[in-house]
C-alpha cells in the first residue's frame, strides 16, 4: 500500500480512522531505552536495579584470585542513582 502525507507530514491513516469514528491514541514519540544503560543494569521482578562490579573486565594476572572471587556476581544499585537508571532503562 502506498504511502501518502497530509500537508503536515501526518500519514492518511490517522484521518481515515478519524473520519471512521475510530479513536485514536497519540503514540508519538515513543518512549527510548538508552541501550548502554539497558546492556549494563538489570531490573529485578522487585524493582530493584542490579550491577555488575568494577575490575572484573581484563588483566587478571595481577589480581589475586580472593579479590576476582570478591568481585564475582551482582549487587544492588546505590539508592541515589536509582531513580535516574530507571529513567534511563524507560521504567
């Protein structure tokens, strides 16, 4: 089907629902998850906002293998970066 515009860019199908009767919602613009946010914080089923520790990545050699055990794992959020992640992830 093709495409066609209405003088302000708006795609016919939102008049054509109109002129049905039909009701619309506005669905723009949506709502974006920041996707480096997203890849490295997870939402619990509580709502509580999980992380991975720092200095788990590379170069292993010189840390002693009780401080990369240490450091295995997630943890909870701090309470006052909470709120702005979670506005990040969209929730």
């Amino acid at each position: 089907m093709a495409r066609c515009r209405g003088e302000d860019g708006v795609c016919c199908r939102l008049y054509r629902a109109a002129a049905q009767g039909m009701e619309t919602t506005a669905t723009m613009p949506k709502m974006k998850t920041h996707s480096g946010t997203a890849k490295r914080f997870r939402l619990t089923g509580t709502g509580k906002v999980m992380r991975r520790r720092a200095n788990r990545g590379h170069l292993f050699e010189h840390k002693s293998s009780r401080l990369t055990r240490r450091l295995y794992g997630e943890v909870t959020l701090a309470p006052s970066d909470v709120k702005e992640i979670k506005k990040l992830l969209g929730k």
